[in-house]
C-alpha cells in the first residue's frame, strides 16, 4: 500500500479486513510501498515519512499482527532496486504502454477522461470510413479501429498541451502543459515492472487485489515466464487471489476518498465522526420527514445495511420508503452503529501511537526478515545472469 496517510473505512473495507483474515492462513508480506509514492509525489516527498508512520499505526490497530505476518519499508530492501533493472531491461515497452492502467491512472490525475473519450466519439465515424477505403485487406477490423482511435485521441491530447487547440480549454480544465509532462515520467511508465519487482522477489504464490489490479498479476506472470525462459526456471507465476472490495460512499456520495475529502479516518474523534455523519449526502428527492424515500440510492442506508443486523436494516428500510423516518433520525441511528464500530480501533490506534519505538521495532524486525528473503532471491538472479 502506497504511503498516504491516515487510513479510512474505505480502506479497511476494501483491502485490511481481507489482510486481516489472510495473515491467519497464509505467510503473508505486507509492504510500505513507499518508492511507488514518488511516481506522483516527487515533489512532495516531505509528506512520505509522517504519511508511512500514520499509516503502520492504522495497520496495527486495524489488526495486522507482526507476530503472524511480515511488515516492512520497500525502500529499506534495496533489492527491490536491483532486481527493478534487470527487469526493465527484458519488458518490452509495448507491455507497458498496452497496461489499460497507465492511462487511465494519468488521465484521472489530470482530469483528462472526458476530454479523451469526446475525442474518441468525434473520431471513430472518420476511422471507420478510412479502414473502408483502405486498399488492404482488413483482419481484424475492430482491434484496429480501436488502436487507431487510441493513438488518435492521445495525439489530440498532446495537441492540445502543445497549443494546436484552443487554450480556453486547459483552462476549463485547471490543467497546464507542465502538468501533462510531469506524469509523463519513466517510474509513472514503469511502475507496473516495479509492482512486479514487490511480488515475484519473494516468490509469492498468490496477490490478493482487486478487479482493477489483475492487469498488473498478470503483467508479473509475463515477466516471470519471459525471465524463466531467457535464463531457467527461477520465479513462480502467482496467482491473482480476486477479492470483493465494496465501494464505501463517502460524505457526498462518491467513492470514498482522501482526494474528495469525504472520508471518515480511523483516527477521527467522536465529535468529528459525527459532524460528517450529519452531512451525509441522502436522498435528494427526500426534503422532509413524511416524503418517502430510496434508499437504494443513500449512502446512509448502505452502512445500516453494512453494520447490520439484517433485521434492523430491513425495518429502516421500510421506514424510510413509507416516509416514517426522517434523515435526519436515519443519520443519528446509522451514527450510533459507526461510533460503536470505530471505538475498539480507535482505542487501539490510541495506543500504539503511543509507542513509536515499538513501531520501530516492528517495522525494522520486518525489514530484516524481508530484506534476508529479497537477497536469496536476487542472488540466485545474479547468478542466472552471470554476473554473481
């Protein structure tokens, strides 16, 4: 996990609880990825070391346990650096570009998505009739209408950072042309190889992630096999270990997140849990008590539904689309499961921030046992390569 700070229920819900249950039947790795950090935050690398320390607080109170499972700085295994070279001297950059993540990572950043799928809509109609013309024989219609749209409405956004479209648009977008380039990077390329470096080094079997993550298992799987065959067998192929991973509204209604600033943190007080709890976003159509609800559609009733029980769920529920419940009654019953769900972590998180030399201790104990398993393995590299 990326170092960025103080963890919400979003995380916990989307990837510690599954941690958690893991780390009881598996050796499990848990990484401080702290070098990923710099592929968007490089000018902003005074913010890493307090964001990994509230971070590793988050994991212990969560219940990450060092007793059963390794933690540890990426930073601190210089192998991971080592073996990232000799990986990135086998991938091909085709792999890397085609990695459907490196864009939409860059466009979201930038706010780009929109402005790129305009374009391909604008496009595709003028593709469509040149494929038709072409003096050649077609194989696949559809992938190459589909590259040439891709290659087309990349070069129109690089059009426009180059000035060849209208200002007034970067302007709508708050976007300038050093933003466009500064991601445009060799780590923000080639952190995927990097990701790959995290797994395969320790020979890992399985990587639990979500939908979005298989691209990258499966980008490490490739480099594994292109390594195996080049030089022997030498790393396994994990497997993509596919996990559920809820989508938490935030305060407003959208995923929740530290960039919307609509999160609820772990590290939250009781009265500030509470403040944004009573400025949820609900049901627009619903202005007062009596007029009838959808809670299908607020992120209120997603946590009656989530903190159970089942039952009681059921009855706001109903309550709400007859118009029996008010909002207002609805957030002060959904407030009182949360803050009884938050105190046990809260308590914890309370504690081992307390202790920073423990931390300490944990961090590096995990650093030495995973930096011990890294240089087996770079070393049996080396000397699949000749040079050990």
């Amino acid at each position: 996990m990326r170092p960025t700070g103080k963890l919400h229920l979003g995380h916990y819900f989307g990837v510690i609880k599954n941690w958690v249950e893991l780390q009881e039947e598996h050796e499990a790795f848990f990484m401080v990825a702290d070098w990923h950090a710099l592929t968007t935050g490089y000018r902003r690398v005074e913010e890493i070391p307090n964001h990994t320390q509230d971070m590793l607080i988050d994991w212990l109170a969560l219940g990450i346990d060092p007793s059963k499972s390794t933690l540890f700085l990426q930073s601190k295994v210089k192998e991971h650096a080592e073996l990232f070279l000799i990986f990135s001297m086998i991938t091909p950059k085709s792999w890397l570009e085609w990695n459907p993540t490196y864009k939409d990572t860059k466009y979201n950043l930038l706010r780009l998505t929109d402005l790129s799928l305009t374009f391909r809509g604008g496009l595709r109609d003028h593709v469509k009739t040149f494929l038709a013309r072409l003096p050649y024989k077609v194989e696949d219609f559809e992938a190459l209408e589909e590259l040439l749209l891709d290659y087309l409405s990349d070069a129109m956004i690089q059009a426009l950072f180059e000035g060849y479209l209208e200002k007034s648009l970067l302007q709508e977008l708050n976007v300038s042309k050093r933003d466009f380039y500064d991601t445009d990077t060799y780590g923000f390329l080639g952190y995927p190889v990097l990701q790959a470096v995290d797994i395969l080094i320790y020979k890992a079997q399985a990587v639990p992630v979500g939908e979005d993550q298989l691209p990258h298992v499966e980008l490490s799987r490739e480099i594994a096999r292109r390594f195996n065959g080049l030089y022997g067998e030498t790393f396994p192929e994990p497997q993509a270990m596919l996990t559920q991973t809820p989508r938490l509204p935030g305060t407003d209604g959208r995923k929740m997140s530290k960039s919307y600033d609509n999160a609820i943190y772990f590290a939250d007080s009781p009265e500030q849990v509470e403040k944004k709890v009573m400025s949820f976003f609900t049901d627009p159509q619903k202005l007062r008590r009596g007029d009838p609800g959808r809670p299908e559609i607020c992120p209120v009733f997603f946590y009656h539904r989530l903190f159970g029980p089942q039952e009681n769920a059921q009855e706001i529920e109903g309550d709400c689309r007859s118009g029996r419940l008010g909002c207002v009654d609805c957030k002060r019953l959904m407030l009182e499961k949360l803050q009884g769900f938050l105190a046990p972590f809260r308590e914890r998180r309370e504690s081992v921030a307390k202790d920073r030399d423990a931390l300490l201790q944990v961090v590096s104990s995990g650093t030495e046992k995973a930096r011990a398993v890294a240089l087996q393995t770079v070393q049996e590299v080396r000397q699949k390569l000749g040079v050990g």
